[in-house]
C-alpha cells in the first residue's frame, strides 16, 4: 500500500476513477443496449409543429418544405414570425396561400417589449388546433418523411413527453469537431439519465409534449428566465412515467451548426445557466460527473509531475480511457457519428478546460430575454 503515499495524487485518481467507472458503466452503458419494445399499433394523433423564427428567410425556404411533406395523416405546421427584418414573413405568407398545413403567426411591430423566444411558442401553441404538439428550429430539417411518425408514436395513455435526437451537420473544420463532441456529451448524459428513470431535460429543436400539459403549467414558472423552453420545460414536467425517449435514426432532426466559436459560447452559457433551475437532484448528478472527470484529468496530471513513469498511474489511466472509448463508441453508432471516436480523449480535454471558466461567469450574464 505504499504506493498510495509515495505519490499523494495517487488517492484522489483512484477515488475520481471509481467514480467515472460508476457513471461510464453505470449509466451511460444503458444507452447503447436500449432497444424500444413496441407491442402495439399507435394511434397516430393529429399533430402541431411549431417553430419560432426570425430572420430565417434561407433556413425556412430550404428546410419548411420537408416538414410539410411529412408522411403522417393529419398535422399542421405553425411558424411564429417574431418581426423578422429581411424577407421571412413575405415568405411565409406565399407559402400558405399554396400549403393549408401552413398557418403563419405575425408578432407585430406593436409588441415593443422584447418578449424572447417563450412568448413566440406560447402564441404558436395557442393559435394549434391539435391535442399532440412538436416543436423544431427554423434551422433545423428531419433526416427522413417519417419524423412525425416516430415522434408520434410513443403517445399512449400515460406518456405526455417525448424527447428524441438532434445532430449537427458535419463539417470538416475543429470547431465542428468541437460543436459535435458537446452534442454528443449532453446526449449521452440527458438520455442515459432518462434511461435510468430520471430524465432531467430535452432539446427544442426535437421534443413533443400534449397541448393539454403546457395548458396546465405553460411557462408561468418560469417567465422570469430568458431561456429555457425546452430543457427547464421537461426538467420541470417529466417523470419516469410520463416521458418517452425516442431515438430511431429516422426520427432525427438535423441542425446546421454554429459558424463561430462565439456563437457556441453563447449559446453554452444560456444551457449552463439553464442548469441552475434543474431541480437539486439533477444538478447534483450533473456535478458530481463533472467535477469526477476535472479531477481524473487533473490528478493524473499531477501524479505524471511526481513520477512520470509510473506504472500504477498509467494503468488507471488507461483503464478509465479504454471504458469511456468503449462505451462511448457504442453510443456513438447509435447516434450515427463515429468518426468522432479517435477524437474523443483530445476534446474531452478542451471541453473541461473551456466549462471550467464558463461555470464562474455564468452568474455574471444578464437576464436579457433572447433566443
């Protein structure tokens, strides 16, 4: 047992591995082995596609198209027009005149106050006529026709959320590497808590949930945070009961990724922020992983200062790695994004060192409603 003394960072790598081995094999495990037991005909219910959007003109004109002509009975599409600046509304209203799945919302210029991106899905939701609503980006498109279908699918009598998949587009540069490893990294953790019976968020840009729910809560708890339609929603709603996890490769929907590091960063800080509403336990869980994983990385680092050649060092190292990459491939073929495999130890590095300095400004961002 010397070994433990001789090298004082030996002790607290051990501690932090034990605890990534409990999050890697205990949790985030049951995400590649899930399979969905469908023993059922769904009755496919009329549904609500909602988007809120501004100044989406070239999105909306690529993209709108292929979520109207979704293969699914009866649905309706409703885009918000939140006082678009270039062509947005011009477009949308065309549109309709030639697609009655398409009703457009106009928030006019007499609506001074900046009202976020809450205001703009709650007019949405009001002016949907169906019990069953879906909501998506305006940069967003569905990988395949069948989308609604898979979404739909998972409502029967108990369930009242469903949270499925959102990818970015791939890009050959570093920041998209980075921008997919984060990606990748909240959907392994969102999803594999959901697994394990306590689902604590979901993503607007592919989520569903009944009219009659957000009738009953809407975002009266939380008009106070600019953000947060989404994963505060679900974070507030869901229980291990009345959520659906839904992840067919088909269902997913596909983003166009941010073009700069500074339009992730902010975008970042909003879900951080976000995080600070979860309830306790979640925000517990979601820290005791983080700080297990700053803790490997930064023992290990120390324990290489103090003796680089040890072999007890390397060994733990290696063990946590080879568990993480294992695990981690899996997951990442479920989600169709191997090629990130390789990458993972490198971004998971810079990951760490980039929400270190995030976590301590967060308290220090404005209130300012936006999107």
């Amino acid at each position: 047992m010397n070994f433990l003394f001789d090298n004082i960072f030996i002790l607290p790598l051990i501690i932090a591995t034990i605890l990534q081995l409990a999050f890697i094999f205990g949790l985030y495990a049951r995400f590649p082995f899930y399979k969905r037991k469908v023993s059922f005909d769904p009755e496919l219910l009329p549904v609500s596609v909602i988007i809120a959007s501004k100044n989406e003109e070239e999105n909306l004109r690529e993209f709108l198209p292929l979520i109207l002509q979704q293969d699914y009975p009866d649905f309706e599409v409703i885009v918000v027009d939140d006082q678009s600046e270039d062509d947005t509304l011009k477009y949308l209203l065309d549109l309709a005149k030639m697609n009655p799945r398409l009703k457009v919302v106009i928030i006019g210029e007499q609506v001074r106050d900046r009202q976020g991106k809450k205001f703009a899905l709650s007019l949405g939701i009001k002016k949907s006529v169906h019990p069953i609503l879906v909501f998506t980006d305006a940069d967003c498109y569905p990988l395949s026709d069948q989308w609604l279908r898979l979404m739909a699918r998972n409502y029967t009598e108990d369930k009242e959320i469903v949270i499925g998949y959102s990818p970015y587009e791939r890009k050959n540069s570093l920041l998209n590497y980075f921008v997919q490893f984060d990606n990748f990294n909240t959907a392994m953790q969102y999803i594999s808590f959901t697994l394990a019976g306590m689902p604590y968020m979901g993503v607007g840009r592919n989520m569903s949930y009944r009219k009659n729910l957000f009738m009953q809560v809407g975002y009266s708890s939380q008009l106070h945070i600019p953000y947060g339609d989404d994963d505060i929603f679900v974070n507030r709603n869901a229980t291990k009961q009345n959520l659906a996890l839904e992840i067919d490769r088909n269902s997913f929907m596909m983003t166009l990724p941010q073009a700069s590091f500074k339009k992730w960063y902010r975008q970042k800080v909003r879900h951080l922020k976000g995080g600070l509403e979860y309830k306790q336990k979640h925000r517990f869980w979601l820290g005791i992983n983080y700080i297990s994983v700053f803790l490997f990385y930064a023992c290990f680092t120390a324990a290489l200062v103090v003796e680089p050649l040890s072999w007890m060092v390397w060994a733990i190292f290696g063990l946590r790695l080879l568990s993480y990459l294992t695990i981690s491939g899996f997951v990442l073929k479920k989600l169709s994004n191997l090629r990130l495999i390789w990458l993972l130890p490198f971004l998971e590095i810079i990951y760490q060192l980039i929400l270190l300095p995030l976590f301590s400004l967060i308290a220090k961002r404005s209130n300012k409603k936006t999107w």
